[in-house]
C-alpha cells in the first residue's frame, strides 16, 4: 500500500485523498486546522504550522512521497527532505520557479514562454517610471502570497499610484508591476507529467471571475481552434520549462487577436479544474495521485461539455448548508461541500458541477442549484 503526505488539508487535499482513496491509497496530511476539510478522512493529521520544518520532516518520515496542495510553503523544508532521500513531487526545484511570480515571469520568458510585459519594483519611484514603458492602467502585484485578487491592485491612472503602493504595504512586499492586457477571454489549462516523464494535458477552461474570484468554469471554452492549439502547446513548454511532476496549472489570457499569454501557474490541482471530477474521464486528483507515484496517466479528454459554478460565502458564521433538496431537483448536478466550519466572506465553501448536451444546458442547471443554495 503506498503512502502519500499532503502538505494542507483543504478541499484540494480533500478531494485528493477522495480519489486516491479508490487505489488504496493512505494519506497523512499536515495542517494547523484540526478540522480542516481533509481532517475527517485522512488517515493520519499532524497539526502543525506550515512553516514548521520538524512536523514536515515527521508527515515525510511516514509517507512514500510528499506532495502540496498550496504553493505558499518553505522552498527549504521541501530542499531538506530531498537531501534526506524523500521523494517530494512538485520538486523544490519546481515551486522555487514558481512561487515568487517575478521570478516565475522571468523564467516563463528566458523558455520563450508569451508572458505580459512586467518590471520589477523596488520603490515609489520605479511605479513612476513605468508610465514610460505602460500605459494606464497597469496591475501592481506582490510577488509572493497573493490569491484570489489579494496581492493585486489596479492602477488606474498617475493619481492612483501612490494608494496602490500603500495598499499592497508600502515595500514591505517585494512588488512588480505588469501591463494590463485587454483580453479577449480569461482560461486555464490543467496539465500534467508523471515521475516516468509520461504526459498529459486537459482540455481548454474557460474562467468568469467575479471580485477577483472564481465564479464560473465551462468546458470546452469558446475559443478558436489555432487559440486551442496554442494553449494546448503552451501547456507543454510549461510542463517542461518548470519539470514538473504531477498537476500544473496554467491561467491564460486569450488576446484580441486570438494569441496566448500566461497569467499565472499554480503546481498542484486547481479550483478551475474540479470540473474534471465529472466532466473527464480522469479527474486532476487522480491524475495527480498516479503521477507522483509513478503510475501510467489517464485519459484527460472531457466526456461531454460541463460547468462548474464556486459557493462563495458572503457573511460570517457557523457554516450550514441550507437548499440541498432543491438543488437536486436538477438532475445532472453534483454538489461539493468542503467541510469548512465557518463561513466567511469571499471564501470558497464548496462547489457545483453539471454536465450537458450543451454548454447552456449545463450551465442552467448549475446556475439552478446555485440558486438554491445558501448558508444559514
């Protein structure tokens, strides 16, 4: 029986061990939550910080190989487990090019990789400067530590710089400054390559964003076949640029003129990808469980169109789902609740997803169910 350690024990760690579960998998996982969504079925929980080297030296001890289901965790301890001889999948190597996202641009750029145009930002100063090189308005970022719109700030025009500066702490942040592109489409691609070098990628996402959030997933997007194939091949330069190992995620932007521009990558499964679970014929999760344990891939290609559609808590209190009954009076739906015992605004609490004949039939129906559903 193999051994996998997870590093956080939220809903991707939860679905995770929910897949792998189905190959007689055991998971422990490592979260300072002690009931965390992944707390009530992994067979093992330290709970512990997620900057605490000895408790993640203690869940790799325990396991055959060590993966995350954030990117916001200690290159180091990961580098200290690999020189100790444990497998850790994404690789340190991986998530050191990925978690500070200028250097994440700056090596997606050096592997000739199409990226926004983007400065690094050490003062006040530097934001001036850039009105040369950008136009209004152009997104001030930090560098580490952002999600979900946190870490961002919109510069709007000359007047704006100076509170978007305060805004994202004033230098206390290493920042960067990126051009605003006026794009076409926001998509993603799920890619992924195992530890025998066997790859795999998912098909075209298309994202609707509310508040900087993830609202809505549709699957194929609707995007031209030559915007596809671009995707499609950018995802495979990723995979390779970074050396991956297990689920990437790559957040694209579809230009005007039908081009391909990496947003962000994300080393591990993904909120836009849980789609995947009914739409395809092998969700990420497994995808990732079998990768990182050397296990041939499965097939990617998506069964028929689907939509998924984000439960985002709008107020504070005990979390408690109300309208499950009425949800599923449409038929196709799937309801994911993660188990988070508080809501709070802004946070993801769970899921729905509903495949169709049609992109439009499915989208009614998880809209349907979305509808009826709220928290106490």
């Amino acid at each position: 029986m193999k051994k996998i350690g997870i590093i956080g024990g939220g809903q991707l760690g939860k679905m995770m061990i929910l897949d792998g579960k189905r190959l007689d998998t055991q998971f422990s996982i490592l979260d300072p939550t002690e009931h965390c969504p992944a707390h009530s079925i992994a067979d093992r929980h330290i709970v512990a910080d997620f900057d605490d080297v000895d408790a993640i030296i203690r869940l790799a001890e325990d396991v055959d190989v060590v993966t995350y289901e954030f990117e916001h965790i200690s290159v180091e301890a990961l580098r200290k487990l690999e020189a100790a001889g444990h497998k850790v999948y994404p690789s340190s190597e991986t998530l050191a090019h990925i978690q500070n996202k200028l250097v994440q641009k700056r090596w997606l750029r050096q592997h000739d990789i199409p990226v926004p145009d983007f400065l690094e930002i050490t003062s006040l100063e530097d934001i001036y400067a850039a009105e040369s090189q950008f136009s209004y308005p152009m997104i001030l970022k930090t560098c580490t530590g952002g999600y979900d719109g946190k870490g961002n700030a919109v510069i709007a025009d000359h007047e704006g710089v100076a509170r978007a500066y305060e805004a994202l702490g004033a230098g206390k942040l290493p920042l960067m400054v990126e051009e605003c592109i006026d794009f076409e489409k926001e998509v993603s691609i799920l890619a992924c390559a195992s530890e025998n070098g066997e790859m795999s990628v998912f098909p075209v996402a298309e994202n609707v964003h509310k508040n900087s959030i993830l609202d809505e997933t549709t699957v194929p997007a609707v995007i031209s076949e030559a915007s596809a194939k671009e995707a499609m091949e950018v995802a495979r330069a990723c995979l390779k640029a970074f050396k991956a190992c297990g689920m990437l995620c790559i957040e694209l932007f579809v230009t005007k003129e039908g081009h391909i521009l990496v947003n962000e990558l994300a080393p591990r499964p993904h909120n836009s990808g849980h789609y995947t679970i009914e739409g395809c014929y092998t969700s990420q999760y497994e995808q990732h469980v079998r990768a990182i344990l050397g296990m041939p891939l499965g097939n990617a290609a998506l069964i028929r169109p689907t939509a998924m559609k984000n439960i985002i808590g709008d107020h504070t209190a005990p979390a408690e789902i109300l309208g499950l009954e009425e949800a599923y009076r449409f038929p196709n739906v799937k309801i994911h609740i993660y188990g988070k015992e508080v809501v709070k605004n802004g946070r993801k609490m769970g899921h729905i997803t509903a495949t169709g004949e049609t992109l439009e039939e499915a989208l009614a129906e998880v809209r349907g169910a979305h509808k009826a559903l709220s928290f106490k």
